[in-house]
C-alpha cells in the first residue's frame, strides 16, 4: 500500500507544524488533527493512510483514540506511529499494547519520521 495521504495529531501547533513540514516537503498530503476525538473523526471520514499521534492529549489520548482506531474494522488496517516525548521502555511496550506500531521520540530527526513511511509504504 503506497503512503499519500498522513493524517498528524499532536496538541501542540509548533510540533503539528514541523511534521507537516517533513512530510509536504517530502511530497506528502497531510492534514491535521489536536486532539484524541478529532483524529478519530479525521480517520473516519479521510481514510489516511498512516498516522502520526501524540500521546498526551487533552479531551481523549493518544492512546484511547489508537485503540478506538485499531478496534475499528474499518480504520484497523491504518498504522498509527506515536511521537511522544515519552521515551522509557515501558512506554514503547504499552504503546504497542495500545495498537500502535512504534514509538518515536521527540526530539526526532526528520529521517525517523520518514523511516517509518517507508516502513508501511
């Protein structure tokens, strides 16, 4: 499955802003959700192709949004990456736990974002 379309959900504007640039500027459609309950919404109706998701999040979490998305037989096939500032073994484990494939660490380098498109593309 080629990755076109990268649906980023993080609360915070600049970290929203610097994904987007690594992936436009890698010929990437992105659009953007802040919170858990608008990236579910998002998933539903834009059908992205893989998922960029922060963990803590106001309203709902990264990872009660990843288990609503995986649990979801119409949105499971849809991999979600975390970029959390989280960073410890447990959490990567959790993570996985949740639904998500990996964990990234901010601060990431823009090739371990476009790593893991490569990974699912």
């Amino acid at each position: 499955m080629a990755i076109n379309k990268v649906l980023i959900v993080d609360d915070s504007a600049p970290d929203r802003a610097n994904l987007e640039n690594i992936l436009k500027g890698s010929g990437y459609m992105v659009i953007s959700a802040n919170n858990g309950k608008d990236a579910i919404a998002m998933a539903k109706s834009e059908k992205p192709d893989l998922i960029f998701m922060d963990i803590v999040m106001d309203e709902i979490d990264g990872y009660e949004a990843t288990r609503t998305i995986t649990n979801d037989s119409d949105l499971k096939s849809i991999p979600v990456i975390f970029v959390s500032s989280k960073k410890q073994k447990a959490d990567r484990v959790w993570a996985k736990m949740q639904g998500g494939k990996e964990l990234i660490s901010k601060p990431y380098t823009a090739d371990q974002i476009l790593n893991q498109l490569k990974q699912y593309g």
